[in-house]
C-alpha cells in the first residue's frame, strides 16, 4: 500500500485528486488532505507517508519551502502547479515528478507507474545483494548507482560518507570528487548497513572505515578522516556507541 498525502491551498484541487486517485488507483491510500501549508508540515512531521502531491504556489508557504522544512528523506515528491515555468525549480528541489493542472488521469498513471517501477527496482537490487551474501558469504564490493548515461560502478571501501540532499544523496570519496545521486539517503542506510556503515544522524550515513575520533559533548559528533564534523543525533548515539565498542579494545 502506498501512503499518500495532498496538499494544496485550493479544496477543490485536493478533493479532485483525492477522487482521481482513490477511483483509478487502489493500491494507494489517501492519509491526509490539507489546504493550509502549516497544517500539513506538521502531520508530515509526525506520520509515515511514501509519495507526496504537493502544490507550488501557495499562500503563507509554498511548495519549495514546505519541502525544505519536512525533516525526513524517506518520501518522493509530485509538484503540481497551473504554471508551466516551475517546471525547471521543481526538478531541482528533487522533485520525483511534476504534473500540470488540470490533472490528467493518464498523467497520473505514467507518475504512479514510475513510482511504482523505482522501488521494485531498489528493492530487488537490495534483496539480491542479500542474497549474495548470504549464500555465498563474499563481501559485496562494489554497488552500481544510477548517472545521467547509464550506471556507474564504485568500490564500497571508498565510500567515506553519504549525505542527504533532498531526495537525491551526495557521495564522499577517497579517490574521487563527490557525486550526487538520484536515489533517497534511506536507499544507501538499506543497501549498506550490512557492510561497515552506519546511520549517525537524519542526513548522515557514515564509513566506520574512516571515522578519525568520536568526541563526547551534548549529543556529541563524529571527525571525519576527511576533516568533516558530523553530529550525532541523540536517536542514534546508544546505536553508535554499541558499534564502536566492537572497534576498541577492553
């Protein structure tokens, strides 16, 4: 089931898409409809959702910066606008997809089917590499990640860190300049913790391989081999700490 919610300062629009959706699609569930952009920050805040419809132009706060205030990363985005021009601004806000008004069933059903075809992707890719492992037990070396041309092939060992941006990740090499990918931050947490990462902070995932020192403070952050100070957010601490037991010594 795909969790969804609406917003749109117009009622009209959102009960529209709501009919839309809930008569063409029924795999999909309508969790929340709102029309106040405030209102709707704070139930995203607060609930799971997978697939957000999301108008651009909208009093009091748009689009652009209601998506910038949800602090999750695990979530794609649709714009929709009646204006043509914010086409190039959604794509760079990360947006998954953009639809113009009025909404178009077909248009909707090309969205939803991409949706639907990206994560049957990912998760195949995931339960492959766990599978491998598992029957094989060699480690994974290298992950295929998707670029403008086709795919590029990295070696996990020089992954320093990964970092949330949007619904895109950017990647920290040892050997390389970093590269921005089109896939969630919670894509890399599900294919790489089984391989030395770990999750230290909403928009950090980091190579143990690498860590330099832990410094305790409130809350306390990890120094990077590569300079870089990240915090660690309190949810996670007790989870690196157990990690990090395992590196130092009675």
């Amino acid at each position: 089931m795909i969790d969804v919610v609406l917003v749109d300062d117009e009622k009209d629009s959102t009960e529209i898409l709501d009919i839309l959706l809930k008569a063409n699609f029924p795999d999909l569930r309508v969790i929340g409809k709102f029309n106040d952009p405030l209102c709707a920050l704070d139930f995203l805040q607060k609930n799971h959702f997978d697939l957000l419809f999301l108008d651009i132009e909208m009093p009091s706060m748009n689009g652009f910066d209601l998506v910038r205030e949800i602090q999750k990363d695990d979530f794609e985005v649709v714009f929709i606008t009646a204006y043509g021009q914010f086409a190039i601004k959604a794509f760079r806000y990360s947006a998954f997809d953009y639809l113009l008004k009025p909404v178009e069933v077909e248009d909707l059903v090309a969205c939803l089917t991409k949706y639907a075809e990206k994560k049957v992707q990912v998760k195949a890719r995931l339960e492959y590499l766990q599978k491998m492992v598992k029957q094989t037990g060699i480690a994974i070396e290298k992950i295929a990640v998707p670029t403008s041309q086709g795919f590029e092939f990295i070696e996990i060992k020089d992954i320093i860190r990964c970092e949330s941006d949007g619904n895109y990740t950017r990647l920290f090499f040892t050997t390389q300049p970093s590269m921005l990918v089109s896939r969630t931050l919670k894509d890399f947490d599900d294919l790489l913790e089984e391989m030395n990462f770990i999750r230290v902070h909403q928009s950090h995932l980091i190579n143990l391989k690498y860590i330099k020192k832990y410094v305790r403070s409130e809350g306390g952050y990890i120094e990077m081999k590569d300079g870089t100070q990240i915090t660690v957010s309190r949810s996670r601490k007790d989870e690196l700490m157990n990690k990090l037991n395992f590196l130092t010594f009675g």
